[in-house]
C-alpha cells in the first residue's frame, strides 16, 4: 500500500538529516503542511531547537497579491516557519525521493476569530467559537476557496489534502482546554455545535424554522446532557428537537458544506496542473464536525479525487466510503503512530491489513516529525510488512 508521512516545514528546514530518515522509512510520499493551525509541537530530533510555538494559524509560504482582493485574508507565519517555509522543505524532501502533497487546514482558524469575531460560530446560548469560522457566511466562503487554491498548489506539490473543509464546531483541542467536565457525546457535540449567526438564523429560516424558537429548543435538548444523560446519537437530536426539525438543520448544514466542498475543489482544480491529486479528510457522518468534516460518501468522492478518514479507533469509517468508490479513488486509512498521542506503530502491519480489508487502498502515518525514534523504528519494520 502506498503510504505517506505527515510532517511540518519546522520538521525539516535547519535538519540536514530530516529527508533521508523520513524516506527511510519506507514512505512513498509526504503531506507537507502549508497553511496549519496555531500548535505547540515537539521535534524531538531537531538540532536546533526541540519545541515550536506556532503561535496562530498561518500560511507556511509567502502570500500573493490575489489577497488585496479580500477583506478577510491569511497571515503568513512568524519565525517558527519564516519565507517561503512550505518551499524549503518540499525541495529537501523531494531531493531524498519523495512526493511531496500539500496539507492545508482550512475552516480551524482562531486568529481570524479574534481579529473579525462576526465570522465565528455562534452556539444556541450566544457563545461564539473563535476557531470556527462559519462557513455559510459569504465572505469566509470566499476566503476559505481563495486560501484552497493558493495554499493546495504549491510549487513541488503533485497533490493536497484538505483538513476541516466543512463545519467545525466545539470540539476543538483548544489552548488549556477546559471542556471535558462533562462528556457532551454525539447529540451534545451537534447541538452545541449548530451555529446562530445570522446567516445561518436566515438558512433555518429557509428550512421553516424559526431561529429563536430553534434556539431555545436547542438549549432544551442540552438540558439532559448538563445533567449528565448518556448519549443517545443522532437519536437523542431527533428527541430534543423533534425528527422534522433535527432533519432541516441538517438539511441547512449539509447544502453549505457540500456546496463549499464543491467549490473549494473546483477552485484548486483550475489552479493545479493535470494530475494533481485533491482528496479531503472526511469523515462518513454527515452531521460529525472538525478536523475530519462530515460529509455524505457517495457526493464527495463524485466531486473529490478521494479522502484521509480517521482510523485512530479503528477502521470501521472506511467500508462507508468504500462503497462508493471507484476504480481510482484514493481512501487512504489515517493511523497514529505516535505512541504518546494514542498511536500504536508497534501494530503498524495488522491496522494495515485491517484497513485493506475494509477497501482502503492507501495509508497516511500521523506524524513523523512528532513520533520518538522508537516509533519511527516500529514504522519502519511496521512498513517493511505491509
């Protein structure tokens, strides 16, 4: 199976030895970040540092002159990936043999939040999410295609990866994340998750809801989940909502996610020369949200070249998308190997043949950069296997 690494720029310039370690691995390909999200990471092997402070969400490359254009627009990143960043590690890597892909996190941006608060998701109670920008407002739409297409067709990369093109919500590795007092669950991540700003209070209204009376519905169904109710799914949002209603915020959320999908796709598509590879990190229920967007299998691999789906607690994801896949659509199993993150690298071999089993046909290894010599070891017998 082929199979591709993870790593940031930080993993590679200023380390000599960074390409070829990688490469040994045994790895056809990286996924090379070029716009990513604020993050402190580890570089365990680095020889000049061994933490990096990202301290907002950037562009890992100079920005062009398209972005006079646009009232909203991306911050190139400071000196943790300083110049043409994405660039400098794309030739290094790419001279030890290796394709390079670009990794582009898309709607997950707390700096725009902070900067233009009207863009964010506003929950049910009138909390906004500085992280998540709304993607059914207008102008974001149009920042979020316009960053697609810049960052995904970098010089170097023959394809992208598309992270959080869809709805992000509350669930959010945010800085001292204080959200686990209360284990919210499937239901309680949606209905916290659904966003009331205006936009989206006009697009309930487009389904025959009413946003004020959504809202305090809303905050109903919550009711049980503070109390400490077991989750019930997507069950438990048809209960709190009523079936009728459950099905139309959806219906809102799945028409502005597939539409931007579609978009974004098109947009790096016009940009990209023949051959370039777009997939998407996705996740099979269309009402989940995040970094994997929800999405309905059978309409993105008709608009996508294929998708990275999560497989971190196992690889049950994969057969939704397997049926609809075609001849050459790329699922690819996303597996941790960082055994400090949750990964198991020891298994690497069997999560492997699982996941071939269940129609994947290519595997991405989060993340080599952040992986310890022992589990970059397991990797490479892991690999030598499969």
């Amino acid at each position: 199976m082929r199979a591709s690494a993870f790593v940031y720029p930080w993993d590679v310039n200023g380390d000599p030895g960074a390409p070829g370690r990688i490469a040994s691995l045994g790895v056809d390909q990286v996924t090379l970040a070029a716009a990513y999200h604020s993050t402190r990471a580890l570089t365990p092997r680095h020889p000049r540092h061994r933490i990096v402070t990202a301290e907002y969400a950037a562009v890992l490359y100079p920005p062009d002159e398209r972005w006079a254009r646009h009232g909203l627009r991306p911050h190139p990143a400071g000196d943790w990936a300083p110049g043409d960043a994405f660039g400098e590690a794309a030739s290094a890597l790419a001279a030890a043999g290796l394709e390079v892909h670009s990794w582009v996190v898309l709607a997950h941006n707390s700096r725009l939040g902070a900067e233009h608060p009207h863009t964010s998701v506003v929950n049910a109670y009138g909390d906004r999410y500085p992280w998540a920008p709304c993607i059914a407002q207008p102008a974001t739409r149009a920042y979020l295609i316009a960053l697609a297409a810049e960052a995904a067709v970098r010089p170097g990369a023959s394809g992208t990866e598309l992270e959080s093109l869809g709805w992000y919500g509350l669930q959010h590795l945010h800085a001292h994340d204080k959200t686990g007092g209360v284990g919210l669950g499937e239901a309680g991540q949606y209905l916290m998750s659904l966003c009331f700003c205006p936009v989206c209070r006009a697009g309930y209204g487009e389904q025959g809801l009413d946003a004020d009376e959504l809202a305090a519905a809303v905050r109903a169904a919550l009711e049980p989940v503070w109390r400490g109710a077991s989750d019930g799914g997507w069950g438990d949002v048809e209960r709190g909502l009523g079936a009728e209603t459950a099905a139309a915020t959806l219906a809102w959320r799945e028409t502005v996610a597939r539409t931007l999908q579609e978009e974004a796709i098109e947009a790096v598509r016009a940009a990209a020369p023949d051959g370039f590879r777009v997939l998407l990190h996705a996740d099979p229920v269309s009402h989940h949200c995040g970094a994997n967007a929800g999405v309905d299998p059978a309409h993105i691999l008709s608009a996508a070249d294929g998708v990275v789906v999560p497989c971190v607690d196992g690889t049950h994801r994969l057969a939704p998308f397997a049926r609809h896949a075609h001849v050459d659509t790329v699922l690819a199993a996303n597996l941790t190997v960082v055994s400090g993150m949750g990964g198991h690298p020891e298994r690497l071999a069997a999560d492997a043949a699982r996941a071939r089993d269940e129609g994947a046909n290519e595997l991405r290894l989060y993340h080599a950069g952040l992986a310890s010599d022992a589990d970059l070891a397991a990797v490479r017998e892991g690999l030598a296997d499969v």
